[in-house]
C-alpha cells in the first residue's frame, strides 16, 4: 500500500460503543480473549463441549503433519443429532427452525421435532437409493426447508454433500459432480426468482449426459414448482414419493471427528474450481461457537436471518449448521430482495420480527441505491445485531447499515472468513468490541491472524501487507478433494508455517486490522501499490455514486492505469462535468495518485453470483479485449450494456 492511501483510510475516525444492555447480558465477553491467549488449544477443547458427543475426545489438534490438521480426533458425534434431535430431547420440539419464506408468498413453519422427522425419513430414502457412509451427494436445490433437511440426511448418514448453487450452469454442475464423483443428485422442478418459476432439472438432465457423470445412480427430485420436467425412468425418483413414505425414526450413528462433512467448491473465479474439504468435530465446533458470539444468540427469544443461499459457505455455516446447532429460531428465504419490491427484505424482518440479520456489502449497497425511504416505511425495530459478510465493507455502506437498518443503535460486526476457513476468523464481538466502519478489527478468541510483508514479517501497526492465520483452527479446511499438492501449494507455500488467504490487509494505529480485498485487486500505478477497494470506497463517498468497480489496466506510461466503472445513486443523471467531479473527489480522499484515469458511467456491474465484481471481465473492457470466461456471471447481458457504453475510440 502507499503511505498516502493507507493514511487515508485510517482517517476514519467514527466509532461505536457496544450498547450497555447487550454488553451487560454478552453471550461472550473480553474476558474470552484473554482466556483464549492464555490456553488456546484449552479453549477450543472447552468449546468443543457445547456440542453432544458420542464419544468425548481427549485429544485437541494433531499437528504432526501440518499443514493437515486433525481436530478432536478421537472424539465421535453425529453432526445432524447435534443440530436437530438434541434440542428435541431437551424439550425444544415446539420450537420453529425454520420460518420459510417462499419468493411467491407461501410460508411454513418448521419445527424441530419436524425437521428431526423430515431428516430421518430423507436420511432412510438415501439409504434405500444405496447411499453407504463415504459416499458423496450433490445438492443442487433452491432454498428451500428440503435444502436443509437434504444436507443433514447427508450428514446423519456419514455421505459428505456437495451442495452446488441453483445459479450454475449444467457445465459447473457437471464439473463438480465429476470432480467429487457422486453417486446421487437432489435436485427439485425449479424455484422461484424473480416472480416466475426457474427450472433445476434440465440443468441435472444435461449435466448427467457429460462424460465423469456416469456414476450418478439416482435422482431425487423435489416438487417446487410443479413445472413440466423430463424423467429418466429408473434413474429419477420424486422425492414425494421415496421420503414420505419412510419411518419417522431414524438411529443416527457417531461419526469419527475427521469423518468428512461437506466438499464446496469455491466460485472460482480464476481456474479450475477447488473442492474444499471440511470435516465433523472442529468444523462444528467452530460455527456453533462463532454463531454463539458474534451474533451473541440468544435461542429462545432471538429471530436470525441470513440471507445468503445455501449453495455458498456461508450459508452452511450460518444458516445450516452454526444455527442449527444452537437451536436458533430462523428465517429461510427463497427469493430476491426486490420481488414483488424493493421493500421485501424488510417486510420479512417486520413480519418476523427479525432480530439478527447477516448480509453482503453488495446488498446493502443496493439497498442504498434503491433509496433510504424504501427500509424506512416499515418497522425495523427488533434488530439489535447486524452482520456483515463476503468483502470489503465500505464505510459508507457500513454507516448507512447501521443508520437505516439499525436505527442508529445496533452493532454493526463485518465478519471476515473464507470458504477455506469454514467459520468466522477476524470479527467484532457485538458485547465488548467499539466497532469501527470498514474494518473487521480483531481476531476471534483462539483464532491467530497477522499481517505480513513480503518477506513474512510481521508488519507493524499502521502498515499493510498480506493477511495470514498464523495457528491451526477447528473449522480449517482439511485439503482440496483430491489434491493435497494444490492445496500445499495454493495456502502454506507463499509463506512458511503460515496459512496465505489471499486478501491484502493493514493494521491500524491501534493494531485493528482492515481488509483490502484479494492481493490480485491491488493496482500498481506509477509505482505505488493502490487497493481497487480503496478507490472503490472514495467513490461510494460522493452523494451521486451508489456502487464503483475499479481496475487497473495496462498503461504504457504507468504500468497500470485506474480505470473506473460506477453507478449512480437513484439514477441520478450523467451530468457534464461529472466525471470530472468524481474524479477531483478521489484525488483529495486518496492523493493525485489514485485519481482514476477514466471513469464510467454504467447501469449494472458484472457480478458473480455470489456477489463479487468480476474485475476480470471489467480489466478486459478496460483494456478492450474479447471478454473472457462469463459462464459464472448472475447475468451475462451486463457486459454488452457495459460494452455498448464504451466510447468506440477506447
Ligand atoms: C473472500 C472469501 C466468507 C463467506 C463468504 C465469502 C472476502 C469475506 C470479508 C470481509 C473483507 C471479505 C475475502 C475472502 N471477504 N468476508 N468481512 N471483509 N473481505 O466466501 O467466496 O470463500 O470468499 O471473501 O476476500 O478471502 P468466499
């Protein structure tokens, strides 16, 4: 980072004090970090008791052949009894799981006495379809209570899932289920997005006819929608049909700690997808605990909600197995946050009564966009925890989140993971941190983290450099399916005896550290090194901008020039004299360096579907070559509108 862009940042200077009720009731205190320094293999030993084993481990970490880890090695449980049947022995049957929320307004409150009998009638089905302990499954679903239930039948009967974003293609369906070789895919009709139905099964139907799909013996369909769909007698089977009519009882067995959970690719947007592993005892523990601090969950009273879909690792952890495993009380929603409007997200808090809700950045900064009168006609008012996932949280996004959303009151905590991680790593603690806007602060009790250079020193407060995780934890993942070499190579080779993520990072004054986005998102200009994030965020800092994209692009003058896509707020006009306006902004934020050398107006930015900006594709239109690989695009037409804006001498 140059001096003049890292002082910049660390010119914020708001900051929020944790309300005195929710200190004074903190499921987590400071007194955990302190705890945690003093034993952390202790530590997590004791945070491994939160969950119901069948048999205790006495071992913690095994650490004999790093990088691969073992955690609670000797230690057996069963992953689906510990998120459904022990709240149902405990006499929390009644209770609801899961309130769902269908795109089309059809609801369903499941219970979890209901969920313990849905997930042991899919968990027998599975094992009528010849699903034996070790053999994988993919999931490609809406989100949908069936989603849920689906992923625990796999976790009850020992058969590691790969849940694969409804989203994706029949060619990244097939990829993956060939890379993890399953035997069985749960799939449904379609789903609803966008006000219509959109088909699942002719994605499955094609991807079964590529070659390294032959091993698919089965698959389970699930009736959503009620569209027309092909069948391949023998082959598909409705899940109407096979689950429903199985016994409600089912006999979980314990399952080694190592024993594979889960295999989920990461969306990949460079190269080959890489099927991350994690496995039972530590990754449990791990989101149980987090999901316990962060959100500071109180079970029996609080509403949780987070919107993220299943088919990424944050809907895993903190939909399906944090919450679960704490009994939580949650909101599974199927759709968009604008169908039938753009109030719909907050029509659900109101109606629900949500108290926690966990977002992205990109979302909220379209509901900025959408305008602050839209959350403001309903009641928000039983929010108290607001979190924060999957990038860089500008702080003007981070303000207008807790302004809007949080009624100026609630803890804003932007947690920092990774598909890798499994669970949350660098966070707030909503009951002890002062937060700061824009920065994920401090690592969690037990976690290590630090900021490095080049040469792997740690670098010292004020500085920026390469984020690492300096210790093992629980929920790490345990290789790449299939390649231990790329994963040697991918995390623990940059840097010796420390785990590389990939994201560029600097500590403040206060030693708070602040995500500058991943390393390849940083721009060399004129010989600084400038964060495309940091730009971006001085951008979002102009009344008139509602979202920025930048990337640098070749520049024989530079080495890199920083070129500039943005949204304007409420389609506010393209005015004369704009550009230059925003410009002249960025330079006084971030000095003459960072000033972009163009800057465009556009209506939608290329995203993948989880929501980060492809500045692949921007770095092509910026230096005007053939577009490259759109397959992982939400919506493939953005790139021709954002063409088509182009000035044709560019
Ligand atoms: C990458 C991991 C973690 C679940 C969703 C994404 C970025 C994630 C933050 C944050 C800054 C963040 C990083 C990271 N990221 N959270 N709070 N602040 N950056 O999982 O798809 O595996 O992406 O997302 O760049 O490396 P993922």
């Amino acid at each position: 980072m140059s001096n003049e862009s890292l002082a910049n940042l660390l010119r914020e200077e708001r900051r929020f004090a944790p309300p005195a009720d929710l200190a004074a009731n903190a499921n987590v205190t400071a007194e955990a970090y302190e705890r945690a320094k003093a034993d952390r293999l202790g530590f997590w030993a004791e945070q491994a008791r939160r969950l119901t084993w069948a048999a205790e481990p006495t071992e913690t970490l095994d650490w004999s052949n790093p990088p691969f880890a073992k955690w609670f090695a000797d230690g057996k449980l069963n992953v689906a009894y510990n998120c459904v049947d022990r709240h149902v022995e405990n006499g929390l049957g009644d209770r609801v799981a899961i309130h769902f929320e269908g795109e089309p307004g059809d609801t369903r409150s499941v219970t979890y006495a209901e969920l313990q009998r849905e997930v042991s009638k899919a968990a027998h089905a599975l094992t009528e379809l010849g699903v034996r302990t070790g053999d994988r499954v993919a999931i490609y679903l809406p989100m949908i209570p069936e989603t849920v239930v689906a992923m625990l039948a796999c976790a009850r009967i020992g058969a590691p899932h790969s849940v694969v974003f409804g989203g994706f293609s029949a060619d990244a369906l097939a990829t993956r289920i060939e890379d993890a070789d399953a035997r069985v895919v749960i799939t449904a009709d379609g789903g609803y997005r966008r006000g219509k139905p959109s088909a699942l099964k002719p994605a499955v139907d094609e991807a079964l006819t590529r070659p390294g799909t032959e091993n698919v013996r089965n698959v389970l369909v699930v009736r959503r929608t009620g569209q027309e769909v092909a069948w391949a007698e023998g082959r598909d089977v409705w899940w109407h049909e096979l689950v429903d009519r199985q016994p409600e009882q089912h006999t979980p067995e314990a399952f080694d700690a190592e024993h594979p959970l889960f295999i989920l690719y990461t969306s990949g947007t460079t190269g080959k997808p890489k099927g991350i592993l994690h496995t039972t005892g530590g990754y449990l523990t791990q989101v149980s605990y987090t999901h316990h601090a962060v959100f500071d969950l109180k079970p029996e009273s609080d509403v949780y909600w987070c919107t993220a879909d299943v088919g990424w690792v944050t809907g895993h952890s903190y939909i399906v197995y944090g919450p679960l495993s704490n009994g939580a009380t949650q909101v599974l929603y199927e759709g968009t946050p604008d169908t039938p409007h753009q109030g719909r997200w907050w029509e659900i808090v109101q109606k629900y009564g949500v108290t926690i809700l966990y977002t992205a950045p990109t979302a909220i900064r379209a509901c900025m966009k959408w305008g602050d009168d839209i959350p403001a006609k309903f009641d928000l008012s039983s929010l108290r925890i607001l979190g924060s996932v999957g990038e860089p949280i500008n702080p003007e996004a981070w303000v207008w989140y807790r302004k809007h959303i949080g009624a100026d009151k609630t803890p804003v905590v932007d947690t920092w993971w990774q598909t890798e991680t499994g669970g949350m790593m660098i966070s707030p603690l909503p009951g002890v941190t002062e937060t700061k806007p824009g920065s994920a602060q401090i690592p969690l009790p037990g976690i290590s983290a630090t900021v490095v250079d080049d040469d792997a020193n740690e670098v010292p407060d004020g500085s920026g450099g390469y984020l690492v995780l300096t210790e093992p934890w629980p929920s790490m993942l345990r290789t790449i399916w299939g390649d231990d070499q790329r994963y040697l190579d991918t995390y623990w080779s940059r840097f010796a005896n420390r785990y590389f993520a990939g994201d560029g990072a600097k500590k403040d004054d206060d030693g708070d550290i602040w995500l500058l986005g991943r390393v390849d998102d940083v721009m060399l200009v004129s010989g600084h090194n400038i964060s495309t994030t940091e730009v971006e965020s001085a951008l979002v800092s102009h009344p008139k901008v509602a979202e920025a994209a930048v990337v640098g692009a070749t520049d024989p003058q530079t080495t890199q020039a920083i070129c500039a896509f943005v949204i304007l707020r409420g389609g506010a006009a393209e005015e004369d004299g704009l550009v230059e306006e925003l410009r002249a902004h960025v330079s006084k934020h971030l000095g003459p360096i960072a000033k972009p050398k163009r800057i465009l107006p556009v209506a939608e930015l290329p995203k993948t579907r989880s929501g980060k900006i492809m500045r692949r594709l921007l770095r092509d239109v910026a230096e005007n070559r053939t577009l490259g690989d759109v397959t992982t695009l939400t919506d493939s037409s953005v790139m021709e509108l954002i063409q088509s804006k182009l000035p044709s001498a560019a």
